[in-house]
C-alpha cells in the first residue's frame, strides 16, 4: 500500500458543468484531454463519482464543508450556508497550511472567504440573493430561456466574459505556484468552463467544429417516461423541445462543450508544467473535479439540475506522491473531498461530516462503501428531490411525486423505471427509507425553502436601493508590486 508524505501541499482544480460521458480521460469519445489522461494513468481516477447537489452553489457548499446541502440550509443559486460552518479551508488553515482560492466557488452573502486566507480574484458570479427565484404562475411564461445558449447560431469561435475570467483565474493560480510559500499550502483552483455560454477561442474551435460527436437516443415514448422534476425543469428552462433535439443544435452543443474542456485541459497541464518546473510536484497532491455535470440534450434536457446521470456524474482524478495507480468503481461524492482532506493533514473534524475519507483508496486500499445522495430542491421545482445511488441501484425521490428506480448496470440510459414493480418493492423500500427515515427531514426542507424567499426579496430590494453589495474586493497594492526601488 502506497503512503502519502506528511503534510504534502494539495492543488484542488475543479471544472464546471463538466460531465464525464464527453471526456477521453474518463473513458468516453469526446474531448481531446491528454493532462487529464496522463494524470489518471498516474493516479487514482474514481468511475463513479457524483455531486452531491447538480447545482452550483448547493455543490460548493458540500465541497467547501462535507456537509448535506440540506444541513447547511444551501439549497439554490441564492443561498448562503453559516460562516460559523467549518470548511476544509478552515480546519486546513488551523493545521498550519496556507489556504487561498483563484476562481469560481459562488459563496453567497458577506463571507466570501469562509476559511481561506484570501482570494486571488473576485468571483464571477454575484454574491447576493438575487439568484433566488419564486416559480412562475402557471399561466405565466417560463421564468427562464437557457435555450438560445445551445442553439448553433450562438456557439462556436469568439471571446466571452467566462474566459476573460477563467484566463485571470489561471494566471493567478501560475503566479501563486511561482511563488509557493515555505509552509504546507491548499491551493483551489475554480475554472468557469465548460459551462456555457459555448463561445471558445478559435484554436478550439478549429479542433471540434467538424468533429463527430455520439448523439443521444430518443425514444419515441421519451415525454411518457417524465418524472415531474423533469417536466418541471423543461418549463423552467423554457426549452423549446423540438430545438434542442434538432440534431444542428446538438451537434453544435456538444463539439462546445468538448473543445471547452479541451481548453480546461491545457490550463491543468499549465498547472502541472509549474509543479513540476519548481520542484513542487514532489510534495503536491493535485485532484481534479468539477461541482456537477450537463445533460447537453440527454433526454431531451440541458443545463444541470436534473438528478440523472449526465447531470450528477462528475470526473474525480487524484495523483501525487505516495498515491497509487489505477480505478475505483465504488460509488463515491464530491462530499467525500473534504473529509480526505483532513485525512490527509491528520485533522479531526469538530463534528462529523457526511462525507466519508478517500485517503484509503488514494493509497491503494479499499474505502467503505456507502449509499451516495444528491439532493436537488431549489429552482423549478420547489420541492425536496434526491437521487440515492447504491451498487447498480439507484432512487430518484420527488417529495409527493412518484419514483424513479433505475438498475443502473443493465439500463445506464435510465430509460427501464422499475418502481412501484413487486420484484423491486424491497430494494425500492429500502433506497426510500435512507431519504425518509430520519436523515432528511422532507417536511422542514419543503416549508423552509418556501419561507426564505419572501425574506430574501426584501434584503435583494434593500440593497438595490442602498448600492450595497458583497462581491470579492481583491487588496491589489499597486505601490507595492513589481519594481519599485
């Protein structure tokens, strides 16, 4: 069994809206990723990671504290989670490493560190409420049109605010490792692609934009096999149907995502350039994730939100010294990170986190194998759902709706829902009872999502009015920088 060294720095690296069914290194014809490649043949790249929420700010929360989202009351794109919730930048700092963040983690409200030391730059997404929605009338359009984002007209070769961002995020990240402090360091590293839009620098694009791409299957059913989180989720996105299954549309779409992805990937290998450059990849642990996947047509469905497996599946790489080779089938969470964490730095956490560590299976060993939960409750549906998955079963749960059960080695499309079927009541009664037996409390998380939006939208109208805002500052001491003597 391989041993980790003591105390070794850690570079966590995380993608968005990045679903591993498109990506080469996760097995998959799709994206040209020769880093993230070399990086699972050199480590530890687990087949079957999911989120713990297909939403961004839900699934940082989870990443950030190894907590359920329904623990920490962060249950959509404007919710923040309590500052007095340990995080592993938290415990890390404590356990004397240097803790900082580049790029995307989409904290909500006023604390927009919760345990690093500092920020390298802003985020890009706003830090207040306002991405709290209440669901439109039922006679009302949808409250949102993601559509015309996957549309081929709107994809293809250009320059957009993402990038923008994610090259700033990059840079600072290079500049940070150039300049490596003595002390043990946990750097994270949060790119915005492959989330949409899919507009890509033109050398990208010139690698994809004739690519083939595997389309997905329509069966002439599909519509019947709806649960209501997905009929919900279609009127949310005002998703012309008929658009979106257009296979211009889809080819466009996915030749987007795969030459954005590709671009993530020559970021990492920059990454990894400068470790290896400054020695420091003798003493670094990298891990590559991301916070959730993309259905990218999958059911006739985009964006995240859905509780299927093009939505919830994640890539999850680990590799550095003392870390061994090969794959990890078992079921494991994006929760699992933090907990690993702190294994790894030999902290114990105050309280217990709902992940489990993966410090085991990194050098080589077996980890336990326990049910893995996402849970989705926010926007579209405003209503409790989660998703369990155990062995080859898995139960999406809609509170007040029927069920979705799927066996998961015989049917990976998800297409076969054996709920309510005799032969399955045991393992359908079974999956059911780790969502309703005491865990999760359904009945409170229905009454508080609703009672949070009222509250919300006074603070969103009372800081509209003052011009008052809690977005990032970075402290830039231009005085001090470069030569100056």
């Amino acid at each position: 069994m391989s041993s980790i060294p003591s105390r070794p720095n850690i570079l966590l690296v995380v993608a968005d809206q990045m679903t591993p069914f498109l990506v080469g290194a996760c097995g998959y014809a799709g994206a040209k990723t020769k880093n993230l490649t070399a990086l699972a043949e050199r480590g530890v790249q687990f087949t079957n990671a999911y989120t713990p929420s297909p939403i961004c700010v839900p699934a940082r929360s989870c990443l950030m504290t190894g907590q359920y989202m329904s623990r920490t009351g962060c249950y959509d794109n404007g919710d923040p989670y309590h500052s007095f919730i340990p995080t592993f930048a938290h415990y890390l700092t404590n356990a004397g490493y240097e803790a900082v963040l580049t790029g995307k983690m989409h904290f909500i409200g006023a604390d927009q560190l919760h345990g690093f030391q500092r920020r390298l730059n802003t985020d890009v997404y706003p830090a207040g409420f306002i991405w709290s929605y209440p669901l439109p009338d039922e006679n009302s359009a949808e409250a949102f049109d993601f559509t015309s984002q996957y549309r081929s007209q709107n994809i293809g070769s250009g320059w957009s605010t993402e990038l923008q961002y994610d090259e700033e995020t990059h840079l600072r990240a290079l500049e940070y490792l150039r300049n490596a402090p003595d002390c043990p360091f946990m750097l994270t590293v949060s790119y915005t692609n492959p989330h949409p839009p899919y507009v890509v620098p033109k050398k990208y694009w010139e690698l994809y934009k004739d690519v083939e791409v595997p389309l997905p299957h329509y069966p002439d059913n599909m519509e019947a096999s709806y649960s209501d989180l997905d009929r919900a989720l279609i009127r949310w996105y005002g998703l012309d149907r008929n658009s979106i299954r257009d296979p211009e549309h889809l080819i466009a779409m996915r030749r987007g995502f795969l030459a954005l992805t590709h671009y993530v990937d020559d970021k990492l290998g920059e990454l990894l350039e400068v470790l290896e450059e400054t020695g420091l990849d003798g003493n670094t642990l990298v891990i590559f994730t991301a916070d959730h996947g993309e259905m990218l047509g999958e059911k006739g469905m985009i964006q995240k939100r859905s509780l299927y497996e093009w939505s919830t599946r994640i890539p999850m790489i680990a590799a550095g010294p003392g870390i061994a080779k090969g794959t990890v089938d078992t079921p494991v969470s994006l929760l699992d990170l933090p907990a690993t964490f702190l294994d790894i730095a030999s902290v114990e956490p105050v309280t217990p986190m709902d992940g489990r560590s993966l410090l085991s299976a990194l050098q080589g060993g077996d980890i336990e194998i326990i049910p893995v939960i996402s849970e989705y409750h926010g926007e579209g549906i405003m209503r409790p759902c989660f998703m369990v998955r155990k062995g080859p079963w898995k139960l999406i749960y809609i509170h007040g709706s029927e069920p979705q059960l799927f066996k998961l080695d015989e049917d990976p499309g998800e297409w076969n829902n054996l709920a309510g079927q005799r032969n399955y009541a045991r393992v359908q009664e079974e999956l059911t009872s780790l969502v309703t037996g005491g865990t999760f409390d359904v009945e409170f998380i229905q009454r508080e999502i609703w009672s949070r939006l009222a509250q919300k939208q006074v603070v969103n109208e009372a800081m509209a009015k003052n011009g008052t805002y809690w977005d990032y500052v970075v402290r830039d001491d231009a005085a001090r920088k470069y030569v100056r003597n």
